[in-house]
C-alpha cells in the first residue's frame, strides 16, 4: 500500500502558518503532521502533495521525501490517501480494511483507502482530485481522526499530541541521570532526556499530568520549570523559563520567560520575560523582551481570529497569537486576543495593544501598519538572522518569499493606505 | 506641479514630521546629519511623503534619498511617472 499526503484546496485557512511551509510540515505535539503518519505505516513508501509555489523549496523542508512524484498516483498499488491536516488515530490496520472515504463532520475530506482497480478508474491528475472523485463515487463514513482546519486546532490537540506522539515515539528510560538539584515531580517514566541534553540544578519538572521530552542537545537552564505534557526539542535553550503544560519548542529555539499551551515550530526566540499563550510562532521569529499576548479576553466571550481578512468566530475563550516566519516584535509589544501577523513583519511597540490582524511584510510604527524599510532590508535581516545559527537563507526559499510578497501585497497596500491616510490626514 | 511647490510642501512634510522650523529646512538640508532623523523618523517621512502627495514610493530607494532637494527630485519623477499611467 502506498501512502500519499496531499494539501487540499484549503491550505489558505492555515495562513500565515503555511505561507512557506506545506499543511502537513505544522508541529503539532512533539512531531509534524507527515511524520506522525510516517510514524503509524512505517513500511509503506509516503508520497507527498503539495501547491507548485513550495515545490522548489519543499526538499529542504522535507529531505529524503517523495514530493509531487510524477508515480504518486500510479495505479500499481492501492493507495492511502490522506489530507495533509489530517492526524490518523485509529490502528494502521483499521485504514486498509475495506475501500472507503472518511470525512470530517464539516464535510472535508480526510482519508481514503482505494484499490489500485479504482484508482485506475478515477484516472486523476492529481492527489486533490482524487479525493474529490472518490468522495463522489465510494461510500463514506465519519471519519474519527483530527483534521487540522484552522490554526488554532494545533493549539487546542497539543497536549493530547505531545502524550500520543510520547507513547509512539519514546521509549521509557530506565533511569534518567540527573543533577540531585533537580526536582522531578511525578512518575519519571514520564521523563525522557535526550542524549547530550544538560538539566542545571533548581530545575523544576512536573510530569504528573503529562510526559515531559527533552530532546538531545537542549541546555535548561537553572530555575525554569517545566509542566508536562511539554516538548523540548534539539539544542533548544531554556533561560529561567516556566513552561506550563501543552507546549511545544522546536529545535534550536531560545526561550525564557512563561510559555502555556502554545507551540514555537523552530529556531525562533522568545529570550527574555514576557508570556506567551495558546500561540503558535513560525519560524525565524524574534519576540522581543516583554513581548507579550492576550490569550482571554476580559469579557471571558469567544475570541476571533482575522482569517482571509474577516475576523472568524474559533468558537473558544482561549486564543493566543499565530506569528509568521522570520517575524520581529521589539521590547514591550502587547499582541491582542487572537491575532494574526503575517511573515517578515516588524512590530514595534506603541502605547496600546496592536490591531488584531497585521499583512505580511508590515511594519507596525507609531500605531499604524507601514511598508517599513521593504523587501530587501527583510531578506537581508533574514539573511543575517539565520547565519546567526549557521543556516543559509537559499535562492529557493528567497523566490518563495518574493512570491508570498507579490501574492499578500494587495493586502498589505490596503491596510498601509488606510493607516496612512488617517495618520496624516 | 512645479518643484517650487513641491519643494515648499516637501518642507512643510518634513517640519510636521520631524518637528523642525521650517525657516530651518533648505534644499540642502540633509534628513540626517542637518535634521536629525533617525531610522524610524525616516520611514514616517515617506509615508508623509506618499500622503502628502498621493503617490506610491519605493521604500528602499526612497531611504537613500538624503537631502531635501534630492527629495524634491524622487517626488517630482514619482508624480510624473505615476500621472502617466
């Protein structure tokens, strides 16, 4: 059986998330929505789809994976389809057991299990389209899965996540040494610490409620506490942090000061105080030192988030902020419930909390949304930013980051003509 | 219009937004050194700029412009370039 993961027609809710990642690279738990699938059918070859503007940059977010193969849909096995927001959690065999199509109770689809025979027969061009004719042409069922449909769907199944992607992926350690100045609290079978990985003394670690990972490399730092369910990925450093239970740090991320419920994809930094809440941040994002975000607001009422420019209801009271790539925030910016920034965006603190929703490659300033110093000042903080971790920003990536500026500039010159005009009227 | 007016508006963009004396600013007058903007400032000014006049600047280039009369010039060809469209 083949397995092929393909990001439908829908990948825009997910912004700014996926401007420059595929649905199925989003972190949720300890691991990205592709490997968690890897992970269930290990020895089944993983075909994975996605939208034509990744394709050049998506082998060095995804190495050593088959992406848009001209053979993903070759009718010569049967074939696994799945939606790249999907996180199956039934029993691999449970998928393979009768030709079928689940879909989530909104309607979307998430799986389908084909005969070769009938993927011969629907003759599709691409994975999407597959799933649309045989959405129309099998018989369905619910599907009981996740389907990752907004961004703030990753925030709310983290700590489910980290424990799953826990009992799928770790072993427990027979016994994990550590400084005799380090308190852990609860069953240290709940412990895993990577090889390499430093605890300093005065740490706190509570896993009675959830697995606390640590992975290889990471320092923590003395007096950071963590709560589990929490993922500490590769060489991330944590400076007198207080992790609290549902978060998840990448690899080579800097963090300090108060984390809850929120994922920080990779090599981003959040150094200093500051508290950040029900959030994800992209990669390449630097929040300065008190930054902080609004994940309640004070009328305890549901929180919107601006999804394709409109604020949409998420149906709950905890909301934090959905930060893109390569984004800054400078000392002292207070994000609102619920917002959006887009990629490579400059925020800089004014007297009062930033609008909710702010275009990619914005400046904030003096309280209003600018073009800031433009797009080659943005490619070449970038640029230097990565160096800093000896990462190289690639010409693959810089086309798909001029691509992404062409695509948000409406948006971007809307909002900037409209601050500006009230600004300087 | 002339660059008589627009140096005069020019002038009177940069003393709001720099809060300079406009008896202070001349065409030689560099946003720098002679009125003490800083990089911030400097992005405030453009924005005045494209306002004040009703055009659309390039921002990378426009943050190389570094006297007021040179100003003058990248907002005449940016009136008359975008007219033309």
């Amino acid at each position: 059986m083949r397995i092929v993961m393909f990001e439908d027609a829908d990948f825009g809710r997910l912004y700014p998330l996926t401007y420059l990642r595929p649905v199925f690279e989003l972190r949720c738990g300890a691991y990205s929505l592709r490997r968690k699938l890897q992970a269930k059918f290990p020895d089944s070859v993983l075909h994975l789809e996605m939208r034509d503007a990744l394709s050049r940059v998506a082998p060095e977010i995804c190495p050593d994976c088959l992406l848009n193969h001209q053979d993903r849909l070759k009718p010569d096995d049967d074939i696994l389809l799945v939606n790249g927001g999907a996180i199956l959690t039934a029993p691999a065999q449970k998928y393979a057991e009768r030709e079928t199509v689940a879909t989530a109770p909104t309607g979307e689809f998430v799986w389908a299990y084909l005969k070769r025979e009938t993927v011969k027969k629907l003759s599709a061009v691409s994975a999407r389209s597959l799933a649309s004719l045989a959405a129309r042409n099998l018989p369905s069922q619910n599907a009981q899965d996740l389907l990752i449909r907004f961004p703030w769907d990753l925030i709310t199944q983290n700590a489910s996540q980290i424990k799953s992607d826990f009992r799928e992926f770790y072993r427990p350690q027979a016994e994990v040494k550590l400084d005799p100045r380090v308190a852990v609290w609860g069953e240290p079978t709940n412990l895993c610490v990577g090889k390499g990985a430093e605890i300093q003394p005065w740490t706190f670690i509570d896993c009675r409620e959830g697995p606390v990972i640590i992975e290889s490399g990471a320092i923590v730092r003395a007096h950071s506490s963590i709560q589990g369910p929490a993922f500490i990925g590769e060489k991330s450093y944590l400076h007198e942090a207080c992790i609290r239970e549902g978060t998840s740090i990448g690899p080579v991320c800097r963090v300090g000061g108060e984390v809850e419920e929120s994922i920080i994809h990779g090599y981003s930094n959040k150094y200093h105080t500051g508290f950040l809440g029900h959030s994800y941040v992209c990669e390449w994002v630097n929040l300065g030192a008190n930054t902080v975000n609004s994940d309640l607001k004070n009328d305890y009422t549901s929180v919107s988030v601006y999804l394709d420019g409109q604020p949409t209801d998420t149906g709950s009271t905890k909301v934090g902020a959905f930060i893109g790539d390569h984004t800054k925030t400078s000392i002292g910016t207070l994000l609102n419930t619920g917002a959006v920034v887009g990629i490579m965006c400059n925020l800089i603190a004014g007297a009062s909390v930033l609008p909710k929703y702010i275009p990619s490659f914005c400046w904030y300033l003096e309280g209003r949304i600018s073009k800031g110093l433009g797009l080659g000042a943005a490619l070449d903080t970038a640029r230097a930013a990565m160096a800093r971790r000896g990462v190289e920003l690639t010409d693959a990536m810089t086309e798909l980051i001029k691509y992404t500026e062409e695509l948000t500039r409406p948006d971007k010159m809307e909002k900037v003509k409209r601050d500006r005009k009230r600004a300087f009227r | 219009m002339d660059k008589d007016e627009i140096l005069e508006r020019v002038c009177e963009v940069v003393s709001d937004v720099l809060g300079v004396n406009l008896q202070d600013i001349t065409p030689d007058s560099r946003f720098v050194e002679d009125l003490g903007a800083e990089s911030i400032q400097s992005i405030e000014l453009v924005a005045a700029f494209e306002e004040e006049f009703d055009i659309e600047l390039d921002e990378e280039a426009a943050l190389q412009v570094q006297t007021v009369g040179k100003a003058v010039d990248f907002v005449a060809d940016a009136i008359e370039r975008q007219s033309a469209q």
